[in-house]
C-alpha cells in the first residue's frame, strides 16, 4: 500500500473516531440530563418509571454504538453516564425501600455502580431532611437508617483511586451521616 492510501486510510478512521467522540458526550450529556429529571420526580413524589426505562435504553445504545472503541466506550463521558444511571437507580430502589440491583443487572462498570451508591447517600439525606422538616420522623429515621446500611458497605472499599476514586465520596458519605446523625437527634429532643 501507498502511503497515500496508509494516510487516507489512517484519516478515514479517526474521522469515524471523532464522529464517535462527538457522540459519546452528546449521549452522554442527554442521559444525565434525564437522570437529573428522574432524580428530582423521586424527590418531589413523582417517580417516572418510564423516564428511568428510557435512560436505561439510551444507556445499552450508546454502549452499543461505541462497542468498536474501548477507549471511549470506557472513558470518562460514559462512565460519568453510568454513574448518573447507577445512581438514580440506586436512590429509586432505596428510596422505596427494595433490594438493591447488581452492576450486572443495570449493566454499568463496578465503579460507576459504587460511585453511583456513593451519590444515592445524598439524595436519601434530602428526602431524610424533608421528612424531619414535615414532622415525620419515624419516617425520618427510616430513611437514615438505610443510609447508614449503605455507607457501612461503601466504607468497606479500600481500592486505588485509578480504579475507582472512592476516598473522596466516603469522606462526603461519613460527613453526610455526621450532619445527618446529629439532625435526627435534634428532633428527636425536640419531640420529647
């Protein structure tokens, strides 16, 4: 072959390369921008089960369309695009007090599972703050329970940062709990 033809060649591919990149944060950016819109329909009592599905598809096809390039296929814009899904499934499931589906199940990476359960912490503690603030406790204190079950397990983790960078979000998780320990016993007086 020519190098003429090795160029075009070469040229061809990371033309495709490129169309691939584009599409991988284009997706990418769509899926957590719906996550975020699931997220706060949980919040605010109105859970879209169908919205959840369809971040689920859009999800498989992207990993689909990117399965000739590893590179981007694991890269950040997709693996931030699973930890968003891990998540919002993750607090789904919490939230409504069911047991957890695996990495495998939701088809995400095992870090994009653990820091998407790392994330799901928060958004219990706000759904714990709006019960305390409504004058729920009891179920105030359900809800802080299950929080303290998955950042028990979350602090399990002692792995390298380059293969999921964990310390970070057990350091947010145990601060979390602190803030989160010291509201219930607050209303917890307060009732008495």
């Amino acid at each position: 072959m020519q190098l003429k033809d090795l160029i075009s060649e070469v040229d061809s591919a990371l033309s495709e390369e490129e169309k691939a990149v584009d599409l991988a944060f284009t997706q990418s950016r769509k899926i957590i921008r719906k996550t975020k819109t699931a997220i706060h329909g949980i919040h605010i009592g109105q859970r879209d089960p169908e919205l959840i599905d369809s971040i689920s598809s859009d999800l498989a096809a992207l990993v689909e369309s990117l399965a000739g390039y590893p590179r981007l296929l694991y890269g950040n814009d997709v693996e931030s695009a699973m930890m968003e899904f891990a998540e919002t499934v993750l607090y789904d499931y919490s939230s409504r007090g069911e047991e957890l589906p695996s990495y495998y199940d939701l088809d995400v990476t095992p870090c994009a599972w653990i820091m998407g359960l790392a994330d799901c912490i928060g958004e219990l503690r706000r759904d714990m703050l709006t019960e305390l603030m409504n004058g729920r406790l009891d179920d105030a204190t359900r809800l802080f329970t299950k929080m303290e079950e998955l950042t028990d397990a979350l602090m399990t983790f002692d792995i390298k940062d380059s293969v999921a960078p964990i310390r970070r979000k057990q350091d947010i998780a145990r601060g979390i709990m602190d803030r989160s320990r010291t509201d219930i016993a607050t209303a917890k007086i307060m009732k008495n």
